[in-house]
C-alpha cells in the first residue's frame, strides 16, 4: 500500500468541494470569577474533506478547547463555525446531538467508555441513539466496527478485562459505527506505550485512506508526523500551520518496531 | 432510545447497587405496603358497620320519646312525651308511607328453664317486628295479632337465649320457660343476627306479644319506642315526615318548636356510621400515604446521587449522540422501576398484612381491587413525580462539563 491517498501538502484543500471544517472569528472566553481567560482569540481555520490534521500546542493553549467546539462538544463566545456546509451555531441542542450522533466520532485520551458494559454494546451506543436502525443491524454493523479494530474476538469483554490499546480500539470502533465524516481525537495516544500509539495511528490513517476527516490533538512531535498537516496553537491563536509533505505510515514504523523488540 | 433497552439499562443500574437500591425501594414498600393495609381495614371497617346496620331491618324509622334539645339543654330520652298505642294506631290510619308499625317495650329479666338461669333482654312488639326486622323464627312459628290481642305467654327465644337455657340438642320449641317467675311456651327459634353496629350481641333476645310485656312483665301502658317500616327506601323521609306531622299535632308541638321526641331513619344512622369508618379510612390512609411520600423523597435522593456518580456516563452518552430527553427518560425509567417493584412487593406485602389482621387478628378487613390500584398507580406516580428534578438535571447537563466531571 504504497500509494495510499494520504493527503499532504501541495494538495490544496480549497481547489475541492466545500471545507468540512470552517472556521471564522472563533473566540471562547471563560469567566472564573473575577478573572477572564480567553481561550481562543479570533481562529480562522479551514480543514478540506479527507484531511488529516494534527493539533498540538502547549496546555492552555487552547487546542482542547478548539477540539471540543469542533465537536459540538462546547459552544463558542463568538465567531462562526460551519461543519459539513452547516452553521452550528445556530442549531439547537438535540440539533447538536443530531450531529454528534451521525457527523461526528470522538476517541479522547481516557478512552471515556462505560464500564461494565460490553466492548459491542460500547460500540453500539451511537446506533442506540438513532431511531432508523433496527437492533440486529445494529447488532452486525458493532460487530463489523470491532472486527475492523482487530477486536472481533473479544466482543464479549469489558473495558477493564482489556488492555489499553484495545480499549482505545473500543473507542475508535465507537467513532466510526455511525459512518462520521468526521473524527476528532484528543490525545488518543496520551494513555498508550509506543507500540499500541503507532497502532492506533494506524487505525486513524486507515479511516483516513476511507476518506474520513481526522483531527487528532497530541503533543507528541512524532505523533504529529504521522499528519499531513500541523496546527500549533499558543495563547488562543494559530501560530504555525504547515503542510507535511511525507507523513510516516504506521505500518512501515510497525514494521520496523517488530525486529528491535524481538532482540529486546 | 428503544424502551427495552432504556429498562435493561435501569435494571442493570439498580443491580450494580443492589442494598442501595433495596434501602430506596423499601421506603416504597412500606408505603405502599401501609396504604393497602389501611384501606383494607377501613373499608373492612366499613362493610362491617353497613352489615349491622343492615341487620336492624328494612327501611326501619325509629320514634324515641325525648331527646329534644329545649335551649342547650338536652332532656332525657323518655322523660316527656309518652307514646301510646293510640299514637301507634294514629299513624297507622294516616302515614300512608308506612307498611309496618310496632310500639315496643323492653325489660331486662330473668329467664329459668330446669335449673338453667339467664339474664337477658325482653323484648314486647307487634308481631310485624319480626318483618320489620327482617327476622324470621328458624324453628318453630311466630305469633300472631291473636296472640297479641289475647296477650298469651309465649315467646320467640335468640340463639344466645336458646344456647344457654337448653345447651345443645335440646329442641326447645314446644317447652316452657319461666320469664319473672311467668310461664313462657317457647313457640320459635330466631335466626341469628349476630353482633349489632355497637358490638352488643343481637342474639340475645326474647321476643314477645307487646301487650303481655307490657302487662305482665313491666306493668305499663306506654311504649318505650316506635320501630316502623317505610313502604320503600325512598319512601323513608316522606314517611318520616309524616309521623312527625301527626305526632306533633297530637302533642301539640307548633312547626317551629322543638319536639320532644325524636325520629331516627336507619338512613340517618348509616349515614352517620357511614361518615364515621369514612373519616377513619382517611385518616389511616393519608397517614399511610406520607409514608409512601418519604418513600418517594428517599427515590429522589438516591437518584440525585446517582446523577452525581454517573456525570460522565451521561458526558459519554451525550458526546455519542444521546438527545436531552434520551438521559431524561433513562432516569425517570430507573425511578420508576424503583418505585414500581416497590410498589409490587409493598401490594403483597399490604396483601399479607390485611389477611394476617383478618385471619390472626380477627379484624374485620376488606382487601378490594380498587385500593390495590391506588396504592399502585400511587406508587408508580411517585416515581415520576420524584424521579423528574433528578432527571431534568441529568439532562440539562452541558456534554463538555459532564465528561471533564472528576
């Protein structure tokens, strides 16, 4: 798979369709008590259909609190944000929900999945909340998001029967059982040792490949290297956003894990 | 979200606290519990009161001499007006609501047969009591107006009479007894009655001609009541009125001024015992239902707690789609489930109260569909009404702030 259409630089996003993400003035402000934080400052930005990003930045940079607008997550104190040709601002909060349910996946860093729930009914989740399925569909569409992980044998486990890199598979099988266009990730790697990161970045790049839009928030540098492209937020403002003309391909860095921890 | 799978989700929450969720449910049972043994006594209570007064006849109006109330003053009954037989054939030519009428007399004597002794009630009436009453000899006959007339001695004997003059297996129709020192031929054996509105033992009677209590056992001319029967149930307050227009024209009481006799409808009776066991029934079933109140308090503060504890369960399932009214119904369906299995176990457990009161006891208890479905509905009620606020602020709850909650 030499030729995947891992988007990078030099392919402009704004010669396709409509941006997925736009993103105009957008300001989030935080009152804690008398003091006022702004947390974004006037961030324009626009991610193409098929991108995958990488946001880094320093905590309290503001990058979280970016993810969880773009997430319909939080509202913002000002600014607009149109997600896939709709003003978000404007929706109601089921409307949200709306969104949420068939636009969006989410993987955070605390996998964030219920306990004592099964891995296929964590998977489920998002289909029990719409009305259109019928629960056997539901039932083999989970079944098919945990096998695309790798995790059709452990259907039947609960989180804390897993490890953490599969948990987080959990999750990203969680993300994408609704068909998303979009899948945001906070810190998905933050949790995890190296090995189980690179695997779950491959799991994103395959999604990617699928034509799923992926934003991915890490401060990890060679994390990010597996975007093509970096945002870096400081102090509420996008300070560099840079194209990465040859992202790293996890399977080839799996590759090369393979030989250096059978010595070890 | 599919009812089904917000219930599985309910239980399988209620389970993971299992004495949590007991605790929450016994507040519930008990309610539920004490409101359906409540209500079974009152309205036992209550049918049995409607029995005996029931047992007093058909229809019956009742003239007591006295009882007015000069001023504030109340006078004893039976210290003014006398009721005569002429009163009595008075009414009887002009109350056309009247079918039966009897003056009635009643002495407390001695009663001997072989050896045996007794004291009991003697009651002198009309042979028409008996129908007024409702009262019909199971052995033996009743007298007649010949009998009355003639003032013969015979008397009707009451089980409790029967059982203690004669023991058991002795047929005493046919024997003599001795009333006073008198002798009685026993002619009939009334059917039983049983215990009266004021518990007093109706069985334990003599029933004789009016004219020969009066003349042989009390040596006196006037009735000490008038026991009557109105042609028909809605026949009761014309005819009471009627008697109480010929008596007062026959004691010369003006329409404004307060008789000196009293009239009592077995209407008026059932109506005030009726008010009675009705107050009763209240008062033990509100006592009952802030019981089941406290219980619905105990449901909304362990929902409160766990709203609290699951936050970025509910985070979770907001970021993954969950509408407001998705958490909404979760909760509300695990107060409900709480409140409904409360209610359950409460009805069977009221059920088990009200016939161990009935059986052990020896209450008189009424354990009725409608009360079991007041008690139900009532609980189930109470889950939605606590189960609500907890709810609500389940799903009023902002995703970030509930899946950033620690």
């Amino acid at each position: 798979m030499t030729d995947a259409p891992i988007r990078a630089a030099g392919s402009s996003p704004g010669a396709q369709s409509a941006p997925i993400v736009s993103v105009r003035n957008l300001t989030k402000t935080y009152k804690m008590g008398e003091v006022t934080v702004e947390a974004l400052r006037k961030v324009d930005l626009d991610i193409a259909r098929g991108e995958f990003v990488a946001i880094s930045g320093a905590s309290g940079s503001g990058k979280s609190t970016f993810m969880n607008i773009l997430g319909c997550l939080d509202a913002p104190t000002g600014g607009k944000y149109v997600l896939d040709g709709r003003e978000v601002e404007s929706l109601s909060r089921d409307e949200l929900s709306l969104m949420r349910n068939r636009k969006l996946g989410f993987v955070f860093q605390s996998f964030n999945l219920l306990s004592r729930t099964t891995a296929l009914e964590n998977v489920e989740l998002p289909l029990l909340y719409r009305k259109d399925t019928r629960p056997a569909d539901n039932h083999e569409k989970a079944l098919a998001a945990l096998r695309a992980v790798g995790l059709g044998e452990r259907v039947h486990h609960h989180p804390n029967q897993l490890s953490g890199g599969q948990q987080q598979r959990v999750a990203i099988a969680r993300s994408m059982v609704n068909d998303p266009v979009l899948i945001l990730a906070d810190e998905p790697t933050g949790n995890l040792d190296t090995r189980s990161s690179i695997e779950i970045i491959g799991l994103f790049q395959g999604l990617n490949v699928k034509g799923i839009t992926i934003v991915l928030v890490t401060h990890e540098p060679d994390i990010a290297s597996y975007a093509g492209r970096l945002i870096v937020f400081r102090d509420g403002n996008v300070v560099r956003d840079e194209r990465n003309p040859s992202p790293l391909r996890a399977s080839d860095e799996l590759a090369k894990l393979n030989p250096a921890e059978k010595i070890a | 979200m599919r009812m089904s799978a917000l219930l599985i989700i309910a239980l399988r929450s209620l389970a993971r606290n299992k004495l949590r969720s007991f605790l929450t449910m016994l507040g519930i049972i008990i309610g539920v519990g004490a409101v359906i043994a409540m209500l079974s006594v009152g309205q036992g209570a209550k049918a049995m009161v409607q029995t005996s007064i029931a047992s007093l006849g058909t229809n019956v109006i009742t003239v007591f001499p006295g009882g007015g109330s000069p001023g504030s003053v109340r006078t004893e009954a039976g210290t003014t007006s006398r009721l005569t037989e002429d009163d009595v054939e008075a009414i009887r030519r002009e109350a056309e609501g009247i079918r039966y009428l009897t003056p009635t007399a009643r002495v407390s004597a001695q009663v001997k047969f072989a050896g045996q002794n007794w004291r009991t009630s003697v009651y002198g009436a009309y042979p028409e009591y008996l129908q007024i009453r409702n009262w019909n000899p199971v052995e033996g006959v009743s007298y007649g107006m010949s009998d009355e007339r003639g003032a013969s001695k015979v008397a009707l004997l009451g089980q409790t009479v029967v059982k203690n003059l004669f023991g058991e297996g002795v047929n005493a129709v046919g024997q003599t007894i001795r009333i006073k020192n008198l002798p009685f031929r026993v002619i009939g054996i009334l059917e039983s009655k049983g215990q009266g509105s004021f518990g007093q033992d109706q069985d334990d009677i003599i029933i004789a001609p009016y004219s020969t209590v009066q003349k042989k056992l009390i040596g006196a001319t006037y009735a000490q009541n008038l026991t009557a029967s109105a042609v028909s149930e809605d026949a009761i307050p014309e005819a009471s009125a009627q008697i109480d227009e010929i008596l007062r024209r026959r004691f010369h009481i003006g329409p404004s001024d307060t008789p000196d006799y009293t009239i009592r409808t077995q209407t008026e009776i059932a109506q005030a015992a009726g008010s009675v066991s009705q107050t009763m029934t209240v008062l033990l079933s509100s006592i009952a239902g802030i019981s089941l109140l406290v219980g619905g308090i105990g449901i909304m503060n362990i929902m409160l707690v766990s709203v609290t504890e699951r936050t970025r369960e509910i985070g979770i399932r907001l970021a993954v789609g969950a509408k407001g009214r998705d958490i909404l119904l979760q909760f509300l369906v695990e107060a409900v489930t709480i409140s409904f299995f409360g209610g359950l176990i409460g009805v069977a457990l009221g059920a088990g109260a009200s016939t161990f009161l009935s059986s052990v006891q020896g209450w008189a208890v009424k354990l009725s569909l409608s009360s079991i479905l007041i008690a139900f509905i009532f609980s189930a009620a109470t889950g939605i009404f606590f189960g609500w606020y907890p709810a609500r602020k389940a799903a009023r709850l902002n995703p970030i702030d509930a899946l950033r909650y620690e």
